[in-house]
C-alpha cells in the first residue's frame, strides 16, 4: 500500500492477508497506520483459474472451418467481476478501468474501450507475446468490464461516426451469418439517441458471438457479448421470426448501451443496488419492442408486446412471487442474486413501464427519462430518482393531471406483490379492485386490502373515452351505466394499457360475446385476446365458471388472428394434458365444436403449405404459431390435415432432400409416424441416425418416433433407447417421458420403466422416475392405481423418498379429481352448445 498520496511517500507494508470465504471478502492486515481522509494506492497481484464454467474469465472450445479453437471471454453481472480481479464489486462503486492484455500474437484481444497501443514483449523462456493495451475506461461499474480473446474474424460499419464491429468465428462470418445483425445495429443505435436525445458515450461498439455463453447476451458497455444464435441469421431462412428474434436481443442490448433503452438505468446510470435490477432490464425490455419493431415495421408492436411480455408474466405474477423492487435486506436475506433475473424483473419491469408510458403520454415519459438520464449520468439512482424526475415534468404542463404522485402511483405497482382484478357492475357504474388471488388464497388470506392506484382506458360501444382512475378499493363511475339495449357495451383495459385483469358482469359478458359474433373486428385485436385470456384466467382462479368463458369462443369462426387462436387453444388443449382429454368424453365433443371453428383458418394457412409457403415468410405470428393450430387439427382428427401430414412425409421419404415445411415439420413427422406402418417409423429412425441431421431435426423425430399408433414399435423404440450403441445415453430419458406422455404410450412406458428400474436407475437415478411419476399422475384416478404405484415404490424406494412420492401421488389424484369435475361441465356445455 503506498502513500497517501500526492507525495512520494514510504509503502505501509502487508503483515497477512486472508480470505473470508463466506461474505466474499479479502482482508488486508497492515504493519502500519493509514491517516484518515488520504488516499493511498492498493497494488495487489493475483491470480485466477480458467475454467469452461461461463462465469467471470472463462475457457471455450469450439469448432471452426473443421479445426478446433479456443478463445477466452467474460462474464461479470452480477457478482463475477470479484472472480477475475480483486475489486469493490458492487454497482454503486463504479471507477475508471485501465486494462492491457499480454497474449498469443496470433490471437486479438478486445476490452470494452479501442486499444490505443499494440507492442510485443519477450516472456523468460523467450516466447513472444502482443500487448494490447486499451483506453481509459468511461466511469463504470465492476459488473460492466469485459474481455474477449479470440481468433475471429469481424464485419463492420460506420453509424454516425461509431464504428460498430461484430466478431463471429471465421466460417460465420464468411458465410454472412451476422450480416443482418450488422445491418440492424446502427439504426437502433441511431433510433435510441434520436428518441432519448442522449447521444452515445463511447467511441467503437463491439459486438461478439460467442460459440458458447450462459444468457441470450450482456450489455458490457462497449464489447456487448452475445450468444452466437441469437446474432446469426442464415440467408437461407428467409423468416421473420428469427429476424424479430436477432432485433429483440440486439435492441435489449443496445439500450443498456446509451442508457438509450435502458432507458432509465443501465450502464450510464446504475441502479444503486441489485434490488432495483428491474430499472435496467424491466427498461431494457420495454425499449427492446420499440427498437426491434422500428427496424422491422411488419412486426406490430401492441400485438407482440402483449403476446410475448404482458400476457405470460401475468399468468407467473401470483401470490408466491415477489414485487418488483424488493428492500435490500431482504434480498440478501432471502434471494440468490441470480434469481432476481426472471421474468418478474424482465417482463412485468417492461409492462409496468409499457403502463406509465400511456398514462403520462410517451411525450413526457421521454421528456422524463431524458432529464433523469442527465442528471444522473455516470453515477448511480434508484427508483425514486426516477419517480421525481417524471414528477417535474408533470408540474410542469397542465394537460395530463394524475389523481395522486408519480411515487404513489408507482410504488402500488413495484412495492407490492401480485396485481389487481377490477370487478365491474354496470347497473350501477361500480368498479371494485382486489388482489388476483386464487380462490384457496382468497379464503385463507388476510393481504386483500392491497389498493392499487389503477389507470383505466376504456370505450363505450367502439369509441374511446377518457382516462379514468380508480384509487381506492371501490369507487361509483357514473359514465359506466349502461343502458338495457343490448347494443349498450363497455371495454376496459384497451389495448391492454395496463396492467391488472378485468372481470365483467353477466350483462356486459353476454353483450361482449352477442358483439363478437356479429362483428368480432369492433374490439381491437389486442383487447380480443385479453378478453377471453382473462376470462379463462378468471375460471381457473375461481372467479367465473368454465362455462362463462366458454361462451366467448362461439364466435371463433371468425378469428382471423393466429395468436388469440393460440391463447385459446393453449387454455381448451394445454399440451400437457392432450394425452389425458382423448381418454375422457369431453373429446369426441370438443372435436366437432372446435374443428367447426378452426376449419376457416386452417384451410386459409394449410392453402398456404400446399401451394405458396414462402408467401408467411413475414407473417410472424404464423411462424411462431402455426404449428399448434396444425397440431390440434390433426389431434382433432381432421382428415385434411392427417392427409396433408402423411403426403408431405411421403415427399420427404421419397426424396431425403425434400424439406418439410419448418413451420409445421413437428407435426408432419408426428402424424406422418402416426397414420403409416412401420416403413414410416423406420425412415424416421433412419433420418435421426443420420450423422448429418440437424440438432433441431433430430429433437423433431425423437418426438415423432413416440408418436406411433402400434403398441409393439412404441416398446421397441423404448428398447432402443436402453441401447448404449444405438442412442446416446441422454436421449433415454427423453424417449421414456416422449412415449409415456402418448395417449396409447403411458401404460407400454410404466410397464417398461417398472420391468427395467434396476438398470434404469442405475443410469439416472431419482431424477427420471419423478419427471416419469409426474406424467404418469396424469392418469391416476383412483386408489387402486396408487396402490398398484405405491407398490412398485416400496420396492424401489428408500423411505424418506416414498414419503415425498405418496404426497406427489395424492396431489396428482385430487388435481385429477378437479380436472375430472371441469371435464364433466365442458362436456356438458360442449353438448348443448355443439351445433350452435
């Protein structure tokens, strides 16, 4: 330690050093005393392990034009940095890094700013190495550092005079694999400063696609790493999904960069500490939809937004979960750091965003973000920061007025847990607001006087209305009475601008379904789809019946939007479950119900299969959903779509260069497997075991090959799968839990799992006999079943085991036995309702 500085003055020597494992923490033991209030420089030397772990400074091999390579690169967020130099590492602490790097000469180094200096050094043993030494870092945090060494090769463009360069391996590069990656970059750079009017901080940006990299990839300020999939794009596939796929992760990224999308924190500005992690990716998230639908316009935002970020995180967001911004004492009591980064960070952080953007306008909301950018930049906040910025900006103009504070407005939606349901009674113009809660936690809890402050957008028979709020548990809105025509209706929610789910009256209900029959395009596509999603939310929580949902599916034959189709038949035939409805009497009913419905659309995409494919390539929502509209058709039994599966599998076995349309390939092969012989399901093998098979090829017909009708192939293929020449040994699993999932496959699968344990077990253990019980529970109904279990468990169990196996069977049997009791009502709606 010398010092203090500025004079030159003696070092303070180190008695000891020793490490605190458990809080992560060096500790220095000094000969001498250091004077409060002067600076001292801390030298240390150190040294780490490299291993292929993906965290902090790690080791990767990988394959490229034939020849095997190596390269090293890092990951620090969030708590990694202390892995690979000794430092403050937490994000409030940000300092100004230089760095050099001593390598092989046949090898690049890159680091977060431009290398200003390349020398050459000799080692002892004569060996000569490059020196790459790199510009004084911006003030950052530990989490943001970077390092990649590598022998890739790179693609480059110009964007206002920041060079962008994206490194792939050489064969990648060469093929134009990161092509369209590069074409998008700069647009969204350019698209982010324009919008936040902050322009970006550092000289160059380098993008990497690492062969291997544990997230989709990392906003490191200057040197953003990437999974080398999420970055490519091959000529060859000319669809938009995997485009929307490129555009979401780089625009993610990038807004980490110029703060832009980040746009309340990221590496301009840093949250104060992990436990407001969801001011950088909740943010991240939300400029993420704006960047990728700027640079690809066929994508419509509202409908993505909704289908990909607010829909699934409401279906996550229940009692058990956490609130967005948690106390830091508690996070460090009771979370791991890693599992703040989950969806409730991610995609509820970007609905809420998507929320405070409408009701402020995005006018003011940018306005906003800008001068807390500015104030805040190269240091760090935390959401009050944020709240009081937009509260400035509100004071200052008159045209959008908020019943409350911008902090008591947003700490209803980040403080608490969960997320309301507004309950509406339009005789007399009521809204009541309480925690979406299942009906077993709505009895047995005592949180329901949880009050949120609620922006309601709402239209009254097509048109749009006025912004209304709700702030206290109930409240009258006169406006909201309808009359007794039933041409009188109302909408909440529009667009899905907020965040929360709404559950009508009887009255509106009925108006709601009579409307969508008659003219289902006078509710916009996005409220059509929260609408029944909600509803079928509201059955499975308890507060409506099944039937009152199923009432808003008559008038599907209408529905022209692919996603709203696959909400719906996610919630009628959840894939998990298709197995165990063929074997009940709501099926023979569902099928003519459904497939009376589905048939315009189908015939209108399988139109499509046949005869001009190419002409989806920009219909996303195909791309992403056509394959479970097919699946259910040919669930269903329409021959149409049996026959289309068996002659497109013909093609492929007469000519193994045919490709099968992607879009639908699962289904094909299944079906294709399931209508034919054996001939069929030994072509499918053939193609598996082919060595030149694509991984995403080889997954299709692992499935596909479960799917046979014959009970004999299905034992064989099980048989195979015990075979160490024949499959490698981490597929077994997966054949057993493909097969037992099969309607005809579950009892062939117990039978040969309870026949073959000792081996079984021997191989995997636990773990596959709980991924094969929780399948298996599926099926069990009665005592005699768990008993038939439970017998096979005594013999094959240890005891403390058994007692955790019993439990999971009598939780399968009472699930079952409610899953029966809903059955039994779909049936008997499906039958009256069948031939409207």
């Amino acid at each position: 330690v010398r010092g203090p500085l500025p004079r030159p003055g003696p070092a303070v020597e180190v008695a000891g050093l020793r490490q605190q494992e458990r809080d992560e923490v060096a500790v220095l033991e000094l000969r001498g005393q250091l004077r409060a209030g002067s600076r001292y420089v801390l030298q240390l030397d150190f040294q780490g392990v490299l291993e292929d772990d993906l965290v902090g400074l790690f080791l990767t091999r990988y394959t490229d034009q034939g020849r095997s390579s190596m390269l090293i690169a890092s990951q620090m967020e969030p708590t990694y940095a202390r892995r690979v130099y000794p430092c403050f590492d937490e994000p409030a602490m940000k300092s100004i890094f230089n760095i050099r790097i001593v390598h092989d000469p046949s090898y690049v180094a890159l680091s977060n700013m431009p290398a200003i200096d390349v020398s050459e050094m000799k080692d002892e043993n004569g060996t000569l190495w490059t020196v790459t030494t790199f510009n004084t870092s911006l003030k950052m945090s530990t989490y943001l550092t970077a390092f990649v060494i590598c022998d890739f090769d790179y693609v480059t463009r110009t964007e206002r005079g920041n060079e962008i360069r994206i490194w792939a391996r050489k064969e990648a590069i060469r093929n134009g694999y990161l092509d369209y990656a590069l074409n998008i970059t700069g647009p969204i750079f350019s698209f982010l400063e324009d919008i936040l009017n902050i322009s970006y901080p550092l000289p160059k940006t380098d993008l990497v696609a690492l062969p291997e990299f544990g997230a989709g990839g990392m906003e490191n300020w200057g040197l953003l790493t990437f999974q080398e999939l999420s970055l490519m794009y091959l000529p060859s596939d000319k669809f938009i999904s995997r485009k929307a796929m490129i555009a979401l992760i780089v625009s993610h990224e990038l807004g980490h960069q110029a703060c832009g999308k980040n746009s309340w924190f990221g590496n301009l500005v840093t949250m104060n500490w992990w436990n407001d992690l969801w001011l950088n990716e909740g943010l991240a998230s939300y400029f993420e939809y704006l960047g990728a639908t700027f640079v690809e316009p066929k994508l419509s935002l509202d409908k993505v937004f909704y289908d990909h970020v607010v829909q699934p995180v409401l279906r996550e967001d229940n009692e058990i979960v956490r609130s967005l911004s948690e106390s830091e004492d508690k996070i460090k009591g009771s979370f791991s750091l890693t599992s703040l980064f989950d969806s409730i960070t991610y995609n509820k952080g970007a609905s809420i965003t998507w929320m405070l953007s409408g009701f402020l306008t995005e006018n003011l909301f940018i306005k906003a973000l800008t001068s807390y950018l500015k104030e805040f930049s190269f240091s760090n906040a935390n959401q009050d920061d944020l709240w009081t910025h937009i509260q400035m900006v509100v004071n200052a103009q008159d045209e959008v007025q908020l019943p409350a504070s911008v902090k008591q407005i947003m700490d209803s939606w980040t403080c608490q847990k969960g997320f309301p349901v507004l309950t509406l009674n339009l005789t007399t113009g009521t809204i009541r607001q309480e925690q979406f809660l299942s009906k077993k936690n709505r009895e047995s809890t005592d949180s329901n006087n949880n009050t949120w402050i609620i922006p309601i957008s709402w239209m009254r028979n097509g048109s749009s209305q006025p912004l209304m709020w709700l702030d206290k548990s109930s409240k009258v809105f006169p406006e909201m009475q309808v009359l007794d025509s039933e041409y009188d209706w109302i909408l909440l929610n529009v667009n899905l601008s907020g965040y929360y789910r709404v559950n009508y009256d009887e009255v509106n209900l009925k108006r709601l379904a009579h409307l969508l029959e008659n003219d289902q395009k006078a509710i916009p596509a996005v409220s059509r789809f929260q609408l029944i999603d909600d509803v079928f939310a509201l059955a499975q929580f308890g507060y409506v019946q099944i039937e009152t949902a199923l009432e808003l599916t008559k008038y599907l034959a209408k529905e022209d939007e692919l996603f709203i189709w696959n909400m719906v038949l996610s919630n009628l035939v959840p894939e998990n479950l298709e197995s165990t409805l063929k074997n009940y009497e709501v099926y023979p009913l569902l099928k003519k119900y459904l497939l009376k419905r589905m048939l315009p659309i189908y015939h209108y995409y399988a139109g499509f299969i046949r005869k001009h494919i190419d002409a989806l390539e920009d219909d996303y929502f195909a791309l992403v959903y056509l394959e479970k509209l097919f699946a259910t058709a040919c669930w269903l039994g329409l021959q149409d779509c049996l026959t289309l599966s068996s002659e497109l599998y013909a093609k492929w076995m007469d000519n193994p260069e045919y490709k099968i349309p992607l879009l639908i390939k699962g289904t094909v092969c299944c079906y294709g497997v399931a209508v034919g012989s054996d001939k069929e399901w030994n072509f499918a093998w053939e193609m598996y075991t082919h060595t030149d098979s694509a991984d995403e090829d080889k997954d299709i017909l692992l499935s596909a090959m479960s799917c046979a009708k014959e009970s004999w192939l299905l034992y064989r293929y099980l048989q195979y799968g015990l075979s160490d020449t024949l499959l490698s040994s981490n597929c077994t699993s997966t054949v057993i839990l493909n097969v037992a999932t099969k309607d005809i496959g579950h009892r062939i699968a117990w039978v040969f799992v309870t026949k073959n344990w000792p081996l079984l077990s021997e191989r995997y253990g636990q773990e596959l006999l709980n991924d094969v019980l929780k399948v298996m529970g599926r099926f069990v109904n009665t005592d005699v079943q768990i008993q038939e279990l439970q017998v096979f468990y005594n013999a094959t169990l240890e005891e403390d085991e058994r007692e955790a196996t019993t439990l999971l069977l009598e939780f399968a049997k009472s699930e079952n036995i409610e899953r029966r009791k809903l059955l039994i009502k779909v049936a008997s709606w499906l039958e009256k309702n069948a031939d409207d």
